[in-house]
C-alpha cells in the first residue's frame, strides 16, 4: 500500500508537469521554473480516515525544487487547545502538537514523510499592519513545522482576495465527509469555518493570542474560544518534489 500511494503522487507530479509543458494549461504564476507551474494545480498525497488528501498547490521555489500544498477541503475540526486559555502561542497548542505528530505519522507513509519538509515563516509584512513604535500586530508561526496552519498574512498572500474584505468566496473551505458527520463542526451553506496559526499582538500588556480563524462567510477574525472544536483543520506542508 506505500509503495502504490507514492507511486499513485509520483505518477500526478509527473502528468501535471506534462500537461502544463505540452498543453499549457494550469495557472501561470511569478516563476517559470517547473515548480511554479504548478501553482493552482491540485495533487493527492497522503490518506485520512481512509481517504485520499486533497492538496492546492498554493507557492512554490524552483531553486530548491519544492511547493506549498494546502488541503482544499477541511479534514477535521479540532480545538486549538484542549484546554480554555486567554493567551496561547501557536507554538504551545495542542493543534500544533497533533499535525506534527499523530496526523504526520497516520496520514504519510514513509516515503511520504520523506518528502515532507521542516519550515517556518515570517510571513508577509504587506498584509500587515503596524502600530507605531511597535512590531507588526499579526504574529506569525516562528517555529519549525513539517505541517501547519496558514497564518493571516500568508492567507491574504495566497488565496486570492481584497485586504479588509469581510468576505470572500475564495477563502471558503468545504469539509469532507468525515469532518461533517463526525465533528461538532459548524456548517454554512455546505462551508466551513477553519482555524489559521496564530493571533495578534495588542490588549492591555500586548499578549492578545487569540488565533484568527477564517469563518464560514470566508471573513477572518480572532476566536477567544480556542477549546472549540467548530473549526475546520486545513493543513498546510513544504514538500519537495
């Protein structure tokens, strides 16, 4: 069964890469390199609760020959702490733990895993704002991850959409059946709302972490209830091709 779910990523790569070099088709992106060209592209790679995952191609670096996979639909919903907390760091919550651990070892096999890459990022400070004399408010993932969430920065950067918008059909997730029928999951109009990985500066000593979330209008705004388990899980991983 391993060696035919690598097989089955190989063989996609392979074929999208063929399509968009002969035919054209797919969306162009800023690079030219083969990675690039499979910006907006969809690939399976890896299984949950016994099906295949959906990934979007969402970024991509032709230099070190590797993308930025986004699952397309939400695979669970999950708190992002067990517990109730006022402040928590996306380093310290049990989300966090969970992906990198338990959902990293039953989603990939071996060869999957080999695949996946350790990353962190500092986001994008054009979608930022800044308070004068201080950081920029939106807090990013500093940590090393193989799977994570998208932060808000890197959701304005990447899923195409106005700054301010307190809606936008692009940043709709849409869970699976699993996440549907075996969650406490909150459903609009067949959408979902889906946790992202951190929160932001600000309150009376600057330690506001509430995490934003992206609602089921496709709005993005902080959840004080971090121990709800309404939210979509929508992974995010580096992987070389």
């Amino acid at each position: 069964m391993k060696d035919k779910r690598c097989l089955l990523f190989k063989l996609t790569v392979s074929t999208v890469l063929m399509c968009l070099v002969f035919s054209g088709c797919g969306r162009q992106s800023a690079g030219s390199g083969a990675a690039s060209k499979l910006i907006g592209e969809h690939m399976k790679f890896g299984t949950y609760q016994g099906e295949e995952i959906e990934w979007r191609v969402i970024d991509a670096d032709d230099e070190n020959g590797k993308v930025l996979l986004l699952s397309e639909y939400g695979l669970d919903a999950k708190p992002y702490n067990d517990e109730f907390s006022f402040v928590i760091k996306w380093e310290d919550c049990t989300l966090r733990k969970w992906l990198n651990e338990e959902f990293y070892e039953d989603a990939f096999t071996d060869e999957e895993q080999e695949k996946i890459l350790l990353s962190t990022s500092e986001g994008f400070p054009e979608h930022n704002s800044r308070v004068p004399g201080r950081d920029y408010d939106k807090l990013e993932r500093e940590t090393e991850d193989y799977v994570f969430l998208l932060s808000y920065t890197e959701v304005y950067q990447y899923i195409n959409s106005k700054h301010g918008d307190e809606s936008d059909t692009e940043r709709l997730c849409y869970p699976t059946e699993y996440a549907k029928n075996n969650t406490d999951i909150k459903i609009y109009n067949d959408a979902c709302g889906w946790w992202l990985c951190a929160g932001s500066r600000g309150g009376y000593n600057g330690e506001r972490r509430r995490p934003y979330v992206v609602s089921v209008h496709g709005g993005i705004s902080q959840e004080e209830k971090v121990d709800s388990s309404k939210y979509a899980v929508r992974p995010a991983m580096w992987i070389e091709l």
